[in-house]
C-alpha cells in the first residue's frame, strides 16, 4: 500500500447513529494524534451537519461522497486513505463491496459488524487478496466482540504468565448491562430474520460453534451455538443463576477463531461460553426466568413477518436513530471472565465499561481500532488478511481501551465477584 495517501483514517457511514458518536470521538482523541481524517457517506447536506456540530478543532473536515452500492465510489474512496472504518449496516445488505475494495487496494478495514455468515463468506472471497495487497480487515471492532475477545487475550496471557499455562475452558458472565440500541442493530437483528427465513442454511452455519476458524480447523470441544436459546441455569461456580446472552454466538465464535488464528495460544482443547448473570436465589431465578420469557416473546415476534413488521413500524428505533445523551453517557456495563486452569485454579477478569455498549461504548472502541491501525501498523505482528480484534491488535489494543475508551480490566480474586445484575 502506498504510504502517501491523503488521508490517514476516513469514518464511512458518519450519518447513523453510531457514525455521528464516532465522529465526535474521532475528533476529539485526534486533538492528541495529529491525523488526518475525514468522514464520509453517501449523503452531502447529512454530512456536513455532522462536520458542524464536531468540535472546532474538526469543524472544517473534509468530506468524502460515495455509496456502498457504486463500486467506482468506493474503489475512488479507498485509494485515498490507509484505513477505513465502517458503520455502514447492516453490513451483510450494504458491506461486501467496502470490503472488497479494500482487501484489492491494501486499505486497512475495521468495522463493527456481528453477522458472522456475512464474515464467513468475506473471508472465503477475499482472504487471499488481503494477503497480497496487504490489507489488514478487522471485523467485529464494537461491544460485539472487543470486550469478549480481549478480555480471554488478558486471562490468558496473565494465566501464562502467573502460572506456566492457560485456562482450558473460559466463561463470561455478563453481571450488569444498561443502555439502548440503535435503529442500525435493529435493522441487522432484522435483516438476519428475514435472511435466516430465507436460507436455512444461515442458521446452521450460525449454530457452528466454529464456523469462522480456518479451513481445515473447524472442529473442537465446543457445542453448537444455539441461535435461540432459552434456557434458565444454575451457575455453581458463581453461585446464581443465569439466562442465555443474545450476542453469544457471535462473540463465541470471534474468541474462538482468535484462539486459532493466534496459533492455539489458548489450546486445542479450549473452551469458551457466555451467558448473562442474574443473581443468587430466588430473585435471581426470577430475573433469568422473566428474562428468558421476553426473549422468546420478542425472538418469536421477529420470526414471523406481521408481528415483524409490526416491531419495524412501531417499536423498534430507526435508522440514525438511538438512546439520548443522558442513556448513552450514563450507562454502564460489567462482565467477568472466569478461567479455569488444568488443575482447577481459577482466575477472573473484571471489564468495566462506561457508556451504553450499544452505541456509545461502542464508538469508542472501533476509534480505537481504527486509530490502532492507523498508527500501531509498525507494531502489530500481523500482515493483510482477515483478523480478529484480539489477533491483530492484542495488548496495543488493550491499552488503547484502558487509556481512551473508558474500559477497565482488571485480574480479581474470587471472592471480588459478583455485583448483580440488571437486565434492560
Ligand atoms: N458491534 C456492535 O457492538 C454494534 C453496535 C451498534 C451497532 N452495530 C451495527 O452497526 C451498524 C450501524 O448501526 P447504526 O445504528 O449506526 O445504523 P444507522 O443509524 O442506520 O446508520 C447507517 C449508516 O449507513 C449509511 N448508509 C446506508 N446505506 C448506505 C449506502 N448505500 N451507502 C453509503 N452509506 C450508507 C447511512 O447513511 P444515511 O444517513 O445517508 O442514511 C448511515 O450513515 C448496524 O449494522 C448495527 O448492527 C454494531
């Protein structure tokens, strides 16, 4: 890739409701970092509002015009910048041609997609001209699937570190959660129903617990993932109970193709699941069970296309739509990975993150994935090709997330745990 392109990051997608939060970000951490950005999207008056309400020091960004269904746009778009970062989703309806692009012009890519088939079929179609040009793609670079994927790359290296080895099965509990989603996720959630109903074969390739490890190395200890689960289990190593994550399957299968991709650092045998962690008790047995109950409401609603249609009308948010500032900014969420090691010492890591996950956490971490490549490219072990957050930037990121993006990690004992949880 050429090194003297105009622009060192350009934002796709800065209209939606997560492309204007990052906007904001960018614009701020970019006071310290000096690069040179712009934001881009198909639509010029939309553009410009955001380039006006950024901070002063971004007032006057450039802007870049394109549309993710005109390939000549987007081939003239990559050509002048070294990274893209994309919100534009639902990225399996408008992300494949941006990707394209970039692997043939080695552009590097970030994005925070979390429709794994999607991926999938991206990896297979462009894995090798990513490796030619150069091109770092880095899918999965939001709440989907940084916290889950760096979170196992910190046990680990920690368990290593303190112990000589590795944890050989890993779960999340996510133990607090607040906030909203965007009309993007919404449109994704969806866009995959009204996909799955289509093909079948999207679900079962959603159920394959690795479904986006390497060829040849899609086999492990793992069961499938179960698309719509619904059970209600008692977690004895927390003490409390716990209802199914819903973004489960696809960061399982992130941290999983992490584990191959960084060459079975975690082991062969490794094995990892989420679930969400309501509490001791009865209470707790309550929370998970009224839990599991609007899960399948809601999941039973989207499968069928009246009441789905009914849910685009009038409950789910839009496009460009989110929560408001005081939602966003207040928010907060905590999840605890619990390791086991070989001879059942156990190790947990704590994230703290600040901000609702689904947008405003959100933005922060892909600004940093973006900025990372923008900037670490010198640092990272990895050449072109197509990656996970945790295998690609690793402990840069890490740092990054610690210093910028309101996120904590934290090694804690056993006995620190468990706050509670709420839900919502
Ligand atoms: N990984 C995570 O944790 C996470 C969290 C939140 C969201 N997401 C995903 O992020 C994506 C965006 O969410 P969002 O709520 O920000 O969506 P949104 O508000 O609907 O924004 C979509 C953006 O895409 C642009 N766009 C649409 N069609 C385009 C085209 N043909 N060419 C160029 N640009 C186009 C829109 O531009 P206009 O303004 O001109 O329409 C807008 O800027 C969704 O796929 C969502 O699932 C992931």
């Amino acid at each position: 890739m050429s090194s003297h392109r105009e622009f060192d990051v350009v934002l796709w997608g800065a209209t939606g409701a997560v492309g204007r939060r990052v906007a904001h970000h960018l614009a701020t951490r970019n006071k310290t970092c000096g690069l040179q950005w712009a934001i881009g999207g198909r639509n010029e008056a939309k553009l410009k509002a955001v380039g006006a309400s950024l901070p002063e020091s971004a007032k006057n960004i450039p802007i870049v015009i394109g549309d993710n269904f005109d390939r000549a746009s987007l081939d003239a778009l990559v050509a002048r910048t070294r990274v893209v970062c994309s919100t534009v989703g639902p990225f399996a309806k408008f992300g494949s041609e941006l990707v394209a692009a970039c692997a043939t012009s080695g552009t590097h890519y970030c994005d925070i997609s979390g429709e794994v088939h999607w991926m999938r079929r991206m990896i297979d179609t462009h894995q090798a001209e990513a490796e030619r040009s150069g091109a770092r793609i880095v899918p999965a670079c939001g709440f989907d699937s940084v916290p889950s994927d760096l979170g196992v790359f910190l046990l680990q290296s920690r368990a290593q570190a303190q112990y000589g080895k590795v944890c050989h099965h890993v779960r999340m509990r996510v133990t607090t959660m607040r906030g909203g989603f965007s009309g993007g996720t919404a449109a994704s959630g969806v866009y995959a129903a009204e996909q799955g109903r289509r093909d079948p074969s999207i679900s079962r390739f959603n159920a394959e617990p690795y479904a986006l490890n390497p060829k040849g190395e899609r086999s492990g200890p793992d069961r499938p993932d179960k698309m719509m689960p619904f059970e209600v289990k008692f977690d004895p190593h927390l003490n409390g109970w716990t209802m199914p994550f819903f973004m489960s399957p696809i960061n399982n299968k992130i941290v999983r193709r992490s584990n191959a991709l960084l060459n079975y650092r975690y082991g062969k045998e490794f094995r990892y699941e989420e679930a969400i962690f309501t509490g001791p008790g009865p209470f707790g047995w309550i929370l998970a069970t009224t839990g599991v109950l609007g899960a399948r409401v809601f999941l039973t609603a989207m499968a069928m296309a009246p009441t789905r249609n009914l849910l685009k009308r009038y409950v789910l948010p839009k496009s460009g739509e989110g929560p408001g500032r005081e939602t966003r900014e207040n928010s907060t969420y905590e999840i605890v990975q619990l390791g086991i090691l070989d001879d059942s010492t156990s190790m947990r890591v704590r994230l703290r993150g600040k901000g609702d996950p689904g947008v405003e956490s959100t933005s922060r971490i892909l600004v940093e994935a973006a900025l990372c490549l923008a900037e670490d490219g010198d640092r990272m072990a990895v050449s072109g090709g197509f990656w996970t957050p945790a295998s690609a930037m690793g402990d840069l990121l890490l740092s990054r997330l610690g210093d910028h993006a309101g996120l904590t990690f934290e090694i804690v004992n056993d006995e620190t745990i468990i706050s509670r949880t709420s839900g919502n």
